[in-house]
C-alpha cells in the first residue's frame, strides 16, 4: 500500500497535504494571537489587582481613622467625667 503508482489521485493527494500545511501555518497564526490576547487578559487582571488592593487601603483608613477618633471621643468624655 505504501508503493502506489503515481496517478492523478495521488497528485490531488499532494495538493491535499499542500492544504493541511497552510492549515497548520494558520491555525499556528491563530495560536500566536490568542497567546497574545491571554498576556493581554493578564495584565488587565493585574490591573484589577491593583484596584483591589487600593480599595484595601482605603478601607484600612477609613478604619484607622475610625479608631482614632473613638479613642479621642472616649479620651474627651473619660476628661469631662473625671472634671
């Protein structure tokens, strides 16, 4: 079976294989792209992160700031109970 005469069946064989490379050369185009497209998602999530953590520290602020002043409220009426 490997030792077929050369027919025109096998010529169109030919151009078949011809066509399955150009396949392949696109489908590796289209592998390059989507590639670039996931860095691209990434960065974006890194992004995302980074709004994330500042929204982190605005909470944490806000909670700092929180606490100094109950502890400056709590200083003022300890101050006027002891007057």
């Amino acid at each position: 079976m490997m030792m077929m005469m050369m027919t025109d069946d096998d010529d169109d064989d030919d151009d078949d294989d011809d066509d399955d490379d150009d396949d392949d050369d696109d489908d590796d185009d289209d592998d390059d792209d989507d590639d670039d497209d996931d860095d691209d998602d990434d960065d974006d999530d890194d992004d995302d992160d980074d709004n994330d953590d500042d929204d982190d520290n605005d909470e944490m602020m806000i909670m700092l700031m929180m606490m100094i002043m109950l502890t400056l409220i709590t200083m003022m009426l300890m101050k006027i109970t002891i007057l």
